[in-house]
C-alpha cells in the first residue's frame, strides 16, 4: 500500500520545499515588546508589512522583564522594545542589544484608574479609604508600570501603608482586567490602556512619575536578521510609525 | 529552608490537599452516577466531564473567573448572600486546582468500579444490601486502588496548577502564591536563586508524595 501514499508524500515534500524556498530573502522578525505595547504595535507590524512585502513581523507580548529574561537565555527575538529605560539599560549591561541602534520612540502617563461610576479619588492619599480593599499593580519585581507606581507610592509615603492591599500583576493588562472586572477597586496602568477600556474603567488621576514613562526601542545582538529589524526599527521612529502610536495614545519621546 | 520558600510551600500542600479531597469526592461520585455500562449518553457526560483535563488551564480560568467573579452568576450570588469574595483567595485556588484535578479522578474511578466484578454486587444486592450500602460496603472496597492512583495523580496535578490558579487566586504572595506561582514569579524578575530553591523543593514533595503512593499500594495489594 505504501505506493498509494506516495503521491501524497510527495505534494506535501513540494510544498515544504516551496515554502522553503519562498523564503529566501524574505525575513522574519521578531519583536518581543511590553506588554502595553500591544494594540499599537500589531497595527504598527500591519503598516510595516505592507511597505515590506517580503518581511514578516511576528510579535511577543509580555511584561518587560520576562522578555528580557528571555533573550538573556537566548530566545529568538530581533527587536526589543520595553517599557521603561531601567530593562533596557540592563540589557545593554548584559551586551544583549545592540547599542548603536537604541532609542526613545514614545512616552506614556502612568494613572490611577477605578471602575466606571465608581468613587474615583481625588489623591494618592485617598487611596487609604478601605473603599479601596485590593488596589492592582504591576508587580515590580518584573514589570515597569508597578515600579512607577511602587516609586510613585513610597513618594508619597504610602507603600508599606497599602502594601496588604496590593495585588500583583503579571502585566500591566492584567491589572487593567482586574480592574475592569470590578476583581481591584483601584488599579496603576498606563493612559493607554486605561483608554482600551474606557466603558468599564475611569481614570481617577495622573500619576507624577520622577522619570518620565519613555519607551526604548533596541535591535537585539542575536539577531539574524539585522538589515529587517533595523528597517523595522526605523518604522517605528518615523512619521508613520509615530502616528499610529499617536493614534493609540502614546506621546512623542522625550528629545 | 529559606522562611520565604516555607511558606508558598505549606500553601501549595494545603491547597493541593483540599483540592484532592474535594476532586475525589466529586469524582467517586460522578463515576458512581456514570455507572459501569456504557452508552453513547453516558460516554458524552464523561467527556464533558472531562473537558477541564484536554482544555488550555487559562481557559478554565477565564471561565471560572467569569462564574465566581464579582459579576459573575455565582460570584455575585456568594457575595450577596455571604459576603464571600474567592478571586485573590487561597479558596479560589483551590477550586481552579480541583476542577483541574477532577477528571483524572473520575477517570481513575470509573475504570476502576469497572473492573469489580459485578457478581459479587449482585449477592450484595441478592442478600438484601441497598444500593448504597453495595456501593461503600463492596465496590469502594474493592476499587479503592485504583481510587488512590487516580487521587494521587489528581494531587499532582493540584500541586502543579498555574494557569486557572493565578487567573482566579492572582500571585499574591504569603496569600495565594504557590510554588508554581512563586517560581515563575522568581524566574521574571531574574532571581534565579530563588527560582532553583523552589524547583528543588517542588522536586522533593513530588518524590516524596510517590514514593509513599507507591508504598501505600503495594501494601494494600493482594498477596
């Protein structure tokens, strides 16, 4: 019977051998970036693709620091882009990226958000009303928008105060889905993604952060395929690139 | 032990544990109502059964998250009615672990009534036994075996729940974190010391719990 297969063995070994093929000179990124990044990034790899038929864009979204982990054990990225400039600095420390090719391509606002038609407080102080009983955040052993908000906190002299009502997020959506699910009565994200739910959360205040919300973008040292990510790099600091961030509600870097 | 790594232990055992008790319960059960004959009707509420084995953990936890929810049908209820919250409870993990858990136990269970041999129920019932009694007073004793495999997996998948856990009992640590939790917690935020000493001791409960397994049944086995 193995005769009866064989012409379908075959079609499938031309097929992989075609794919194969059509995929000389065609590159395929891939782009680990935080996890806030993610709405704005996905449409950004649509606008880049159309410009580079050939290029593939493939994303992994997760929180700053896990996708920092990952690279340091040699995951497969091309690009990294994080939330804020302290995973970045560590991993130009760790010789992971290449540094030539950093730079700031936006900026966020950390906010205090509660759900819709909730009490919204007026202060960081209001905070201490047990209205409040579980209050999401980052965590900030691994995720940037919990360490502006941890900074955030002890500034004002409330971190240990709140520390037994804290929950920690994997990521910063994750303390927005708490939120919105009415599971936090308050929660620290950025204006960005404060914005993706706006029927189901409010924002109570902006944040004062002592370093600004800027997010660096880097080709990773792996990379096999510099030439695309740098051109998709660059995408991402031009004019288009920084509209469809504009459009999300990210601001322009900070010269 | 480090005093840090105690404590997600003794919550994981804990959890684990109640979440075992709680699977073999529901899953004794079950398999007794699924009974020892099989039909088409019977096979399709067994493998609905067991749907939370063969489904991705986060999409247990979405939808347990969505029923036991502040808004959700019995989240909302709970609240209202006993002022019980489970998300973000050490409670919550473990009803993500048993539901988990559960099908290997009614799997386990089933296969093992089925294996009695019916005869001797039917003297049971011959001599005037309810069904109750035929039930606990010969088919448990005479599938407990397999019952007891069927917990131990149950348990070890319990120990080892990470997707439904933190999507219902959240990474809070000292409260719902348990060693899967507190591993990956450790690993993201780069401590790899940290990381190996749970691993190690998450090695040593699970080497531990089998060897005893193994013991207990080959104990009980029949000369």
């Amino acid at each position: 019977m193995p005769l009866n297969h064989m012409p379908l063995l075959r079609r499938c070994a031309m097929i992989a051998l075609a794919l194969a093929c059509g995929g000389a000179g065609a590159a395929e990124v891939t782009v680990s970036a935080a996890a806030s990044l993610s709405n704005a990034f996905t449409e950004l790899g649509r606008a880049y693709e159309a410009h580079h038929p050939a290029d593939t864009i493939v994303f992994n979204f997760a929180a700053s620091d896990l996708l920092l982990r990952q690279i340091e054990q040699g995951a497969p990225a091309d690009v990294f882009a994080s939330a804020d400039e302290v995973t970045m600095d560590r991993a130009a420390a760790a010789k992971l990226i290449d540094a030539a090719t950093r730079r700031p391509f936006a900026t966020n606002a950390l906010v205090l958000i509660v759900g819709a038609g909730t009490n919204a407080p007026g202060t960081l102080r209001d905070l201490e009303d047990k209205a409040y009983a579980r209050i999401a955040i980052g965590n900030p052993d691994s995720v940037p928008a919990g360490r502006y908000a941890r900074q955030a906190l002890s500034d004002a002299g409330l971190w240990d105060a709140l520390q037994a009502r804290l929950v920690p997020a994997q990521n910063v959506r994750q303390a927005l889905d708490y939120v919105a699910r009415g599971e936090a009565q308050a929660g620290f994200v950025y204006a960005t993604d404060a914005a993706l739910q706006k029927d189901k959360v409010q924002v109570a205040l902006t944040v004062p952060t002592a370093a600004a919300v800027s997010y660096p973008i880097a080709v990773t040292k792996a990379t096999r395929q510099a030439q695309a990510a740098r051109a998709f790099v660059a995408f991402v600091v031009s004019a288009e690139g920084q509209s469809v961030l504009k459009s999300h509600g990210f601001s322009a870097a900070s010269p | 032990m480090p005093a840090d790594a105690l404590t997600p232990l003794l919550l994981t055992l804990k959890v684990a544990a109640l979440a075992t008790l709680l699977a073999t319960a529901g899953g004794v059960l079950c398999a007794r109502l699924l009974g020892r004959t099989r039909s088409i009707a019977r096979d399709l509420g067994e493998s609905l059964l067991t749907l939370p084995l063969v489904l991705p953990p986060t999409v247990l936890g979405y939808y347990l998250l969505v029923l036991l929810g502040r808004n959700g049908v019995i989240g909302a209820w709970l609240l209202e009615h006993f002022g019980v919250t489970l998300i973000f409870t050490w409670q919550g993990a473990v009803i993500a672990a048993a539901i988990a858990a559960f099908p290997l136990i009614l799997r386990a269970a089933r296969a093992a009534f089925g294996d009695v041999d019916s005869s001797l129920e039917q003297a049971a019932r011959t001599l005037g036994l309810r069904e109750s009694a035929v039930f606990f007073r010969i088919t448990l004793p005479l599938a407990w075996r397999g019952v007891v495999a069927g917990a131990l997996l149950a348990f070890a998948r319990a120990m080892g729940e990470f997707g439904a856990t933190l999507m219902v009992a959240g990474s809070l640590p000292g409260r719902t974190q348990t060693l899967a939790l507190a591993i990956y917690d450790a690993v993201a935020a780069g401590d790899d010391a940290r990381a190996a000493t749970l691993v190690w001791i998450s090695i040593g409960v699970a080497v531990v719990a089998l060897v005893a397994a193994a013991q207990l049944l080959r104990r009980g086995a029949p000369q």
